[in-house]
C-alpha cells in the first residue's frame, strides 16, 4: 500500500511540475505592454540578440499609435532617432511603394501603423502573448529589491532578468513597490510655476462666451448640468490635487461616403450630457471638430478642441489607481460620451443647421477598428501615474533652466496639458480649469535616471513610459516619439545591465551613451 501511495504522490509531484514548467517562461527581457514603446523595446531586444517577450493586456499592438493618434505630435522631428525615427521611415514607404527615397512620414492610417508594428514583431521573431493580463494582487514576486517573476491573472508566469514597464498606467512599476505619484503637485514641491491648480493660464480650450451652468438657467436650486464637478473646485491656484487631466478617444474619421457608415447611437444615450454644449453653439461658438487633422485616403486623426468637445474633462481621475473592472467602466464611459457627442452633433433637430450639415459630412471608417465595431480600441491615457525617481524632470528641464549629463533621448514638444476639471465660477458661469500650454523653448535632454527606480526599490526594471516626471513637464514628454526613444534607450540600457551582471542604476553611462550614438540616438541639440 505505500508503494501505491508512493507512486500516487510522485505521479502528482510530476504533474504539477509539468504543469508549472508549461506556465512559466524565461527570458533575458520581459517587456510588459504592447504600446508602441513596448514594442520597439521588444523589437530593440531581439536584433541585439536577447531572448525576450512582449506581453501586451489588449487585442492589439501599437497602444495610442495604432489607436488613432494618427498625426504625429512632436515639436521637431529632427529629434526623433533609432527605431523610433525607422517607424515613420517605413510609414513613407507603405505610402509610397515605388519611391527610391529615403523618406519619413509622420501621418498615417491606425491600421498602416498596426500592420507596420506587427511586421517588425514578426521580422525579429519575438514572442508575443496577447490578452494577458498583469495579476494585480500578487503578480510581482521579487528577490530582496530585483523581480523574479511576473504573473498574469491567466496564471502564466514569465521569468526574466531584466523588466520593462511599457504600459500607460505602469502597473508593473507600481506591483514591483516601486514610489510614484497621481496628480498634480502643488508648484512649491519643484519651485515651478505651471503645476497645480491652473485658473489664470487656463486661456485654451475655454469658454469664449458665458454660459449657465444651471438645469434651468439663472436656477442653481434646479441643479447643476452634466459634466460639470461640484466638489468644491476649482481649488487655490497652483497648489497641487488629485485632479488628472482628461482622457479622450483620438477618432478616426473619414468624408468619403463609399467609406463610412454613420456615428451610432451609444448605449444609455442622455441628450442631456450635451445640454451645456447645445447652449454654447446657440450662443454662437462651434469649433469642436476644429483640430481634425487629414490623414491619408480621406481620413482624420480628430482631437480635442474647443471648451466642450471630445475631452471628458473629470471622469479619469480613478482610472491610474483603479483596478480592471474600474478601468474598463471608466472606458466605456468615455466611449458612450463620446458616441453620444458625435450622434448628438449629427442629429440633434435643436442644432443649427449649419452644424447638422457639417457634422453629417462625417462617420466611422468601415476599414478601421474592424473587430471593434469600428471604433478605436485604445482610450488616449494622457497621463496615469508617474515615477518618482533619484530624478524627476521638471518645467526647468523644458525651459533650459537645468540640464543633466546623462540623456537618453530628446524631448521636443510643449508642455502641455488638458484641462482637469469643469467648474462653476463665482458669477454662476462654467469654466474650465487645467489647460496648459506653454512652448517656445528647444528640444531638450531626457535623464537615464528619470526612466529607472531607486536603486532600493527594484534594481532590474525600467520605465519609459510612466518616467519620473512633474505633471507639467511629463505633458511636453508625453509623445508617442518620445516614449519609443526612451523604450530603445531602456533597452540598450537593460542589454549591458545583463551583460555586465548588475542593476540598471550601475550601468555605466559612457557606456550606454556609445551604444546610443551607434543606434543613431539622437542626444543633444545642435540645431
């Protein structure tokens, strides 16, 4: 009888072995996040010659690239290099086959930019899982201050070396114990002067004429519109909140009627959502498709633009902390708004006329989004959590005021940041609060040490997306260009931290900085 036992209990031990062993995987680099910085790190990864994964939450590779964000936003190109730069060289001939040029092209159809990501996955090999999802609970296991392992709620377990957080909303960063932050500080922490609550420069983006904020206008005991926060806002100026600025689906658009099918109607749609948006055109102001940029074979890449428009201004702010099931309402939110916007816009009799016909040029491209009913599958995160590192960019960073010794790439855009809250001044009219955009500086440097933790909290991962950043100066970081730069620059930086056997804070810059230069990293400004 214990012979029986015997062989029972190493049968069993046998099998769960198996079973673990077909559940785990290692790698030289784990990157977690199908973004487009997590792919290029994925791809940096395999032509350096390093086993590596790329485990992306979603269906689709690309994040906000391949989602709609179709019109580049950079400040100057010239400071795109590496991968980077090798992505709108391959956008240029997918547009232009025949061409003997060595072009760039930086507007482009979301289906081109996810075909063009999935052809270089596929050049190098990489192994790619989809539709995995980080364990929220208990899905970083570490060693003293290094990951071992990460896994997903699926119960696969990746093994790795080193570990590269890609995603918007750093989760792994944030699992591996590593200090970040949510918000916006109050300008006295970094002695800047476009952080915190922003009523003065808020100038963008703003209602030009005065509009009711009340249900029956001049009423406040009839209640306050949709879309407007009543909870004691907006705040003293420039100290610092929980307030995060407004999230928006970058919609792809089209005019060509052989292509298009019409806006639909969303679930639970409310016309009163748009009531405070129907009293501003009636008072003269329609400029909401404004910012709809042309992309090829007559579509747009349609932003925010305008005091009311596709913006959800104050429906974020549980989104970087909150959990799946949080996030995914959160979503769907913003999707409902948003469809209810454009239907509202399209078939609202109480409309002028002008905008009816003007709105009704427009619909959903049948060629994009096809496995989503057409519609972008990617929710623009302008901003989730942010690092706090041994150093945190800062507005004096964007203005030149301080530099650093140890760039991995360049920065080249406006600080920029959308408005975080709709309030209720003291004359009973809505505002906006938040909006920042102040430029006019060159590109500048971003710190090595801005993308890794705190040699305490975790000495093998990186960070290129969620970086160590104020709000103000991650708002002029946050490019889609960008964070491709800083994911190359991370991967190298993990390539000579496996090499050298040691944490990402001891590679020696020198180092890093040549092998930057020789992937055609752009480092400084010479311009």
């Amino acid at each position: 009888m214990k012979s029986f036992y015997y062989i029972l209990f190493s049968l069993l031990l046998i099998f769960f072995i198996s079973f673990n062993s077909a559940n785990e995987n290692k790698y030289d680099i784990v990157v977690y996040g199908g973004t487009s910085a997590g792919v290029i790190s994925a791809v940096k990864a395999a032509r350096l010659g390093f086993s590596v994964v790329l485990i992306e939450p979603g269906k689709h590779l690309g994040g906000l690239t391949s989602g709609g964000l179709g019109a580049t936003d950079i400040g100057n190109k010239k400071a795109i290099g590496g991968i980077s730069r090798e992505f709108y060289k391959r956008v240029f001939k997918h547009y232009n086959p025949k061409s003997d040029t060595i072009g760039t092209m930086w507007t482009f159809e979301p289906h081109v930019a996810e075909k063009i990501f999935n052809e270089m996955i596929q050049e190098e090999n990489v192994q790619v899982y989809l539709n995995e999802r980080l364990n929220l609970n208990s899905g970083v296991q570490k060693n003293k201050n290094n990951i071992t392992d990460i896994e997903m709620e699926s119960g696969k377990i990746f093994k790795g070396k080193i570990f590269i957080d890609a995603t918007y909303e750093g989760d792994l960063m944030a699992k591996a114990g590593v200090g970040y932050t949510v918000g916006r500080e109050a300008n006295s922490i970094y002695n800047e002067t476009l952080n915190g609550v922003q009523t003065k420069n808020a100038i963008y983006h703003q209602f030009i004429n005065n509009i009711d904020s009340y249900v029956i206008p001049g009423d406040p005991k009839s209640g306050i519109l949709p879309s407007i926060q009543d909870d004691g806002g907006p705040g003293i100026e420039g100290n610092g909140d929980h307030r995060v600025q407004a999230y928006c689906f970058r919609m792809c658009l089209t005019d060509d009627k052989e292509n298009q099918i019409p806006f639909p109607k969303p679930e639970n749609y409310n016309s009163m959502r748009y009531e405070l948006l129907l009293r501003y055109i009636n008072s003269g102001v329609f400029d909401g498709m404004n910012l709809s940029k042309r992309m090829p074979n007559y579509k747009t890449d349609t932003n925010n633009k305008g005091a009311f428009a596709t913006d959800n201004i104050g429906m974020n702010y549980d989104y970087p902390e909150g959990n799946y099931k949080v996030r995914e309402e959160i979503i769907k939110e913003h999707e409902n708004y948003q469809k209810g916007l454009m239907w509202f816009l399209s078939n609202d009799q109480r409309l002028p006329k002008y905008v009816l016909e003007e709105m009704n040029k427009w619909g959903l491209p049948k060629d994009e989004f096809v496995d989503n009913n057409n519609w972008p599958h990617q929710l623009y995160i302008r901003e989730a959590r942010r690092m706090i590192s041994d150093y945190v960019m800062t507005q004096h960073n964007c203005e030149g005021r301080e530099t650093i010794d140890d760039p991995v790439g360049l920065a080249a855009y406006t600080m920029d940041s959308h408005n975080v809250q709709r309030y209720i001044d003291s004359t009973g009219y809505v505002r906006n609060e938040g909006d920042v955009q102040v430029g006019g500086f060159p590109p500048y440097p971003i710190s090595y040490r801005s993308i890794i933790p705190k040699k305490e909290e975790c000495g093998n991962l990186l960070v290129p997306v969620c970086l160590s950043s104020s709000h103000i100066a991650f708002g002029s970081i946050r490019m889609e260009p960008v964070f491709m730069i800083l994911a190359e620059s991370a991967t190298i930086a993990a390539s000579l931290a496996i090499s050298y056997v040691q944490e990402v804070q001891n590679v020696n810059y020198s180092t890093l900085r040549t092998e930057l230069v020789k992937a055609n990293q752009v480092l400084q400004w010479n311009y």
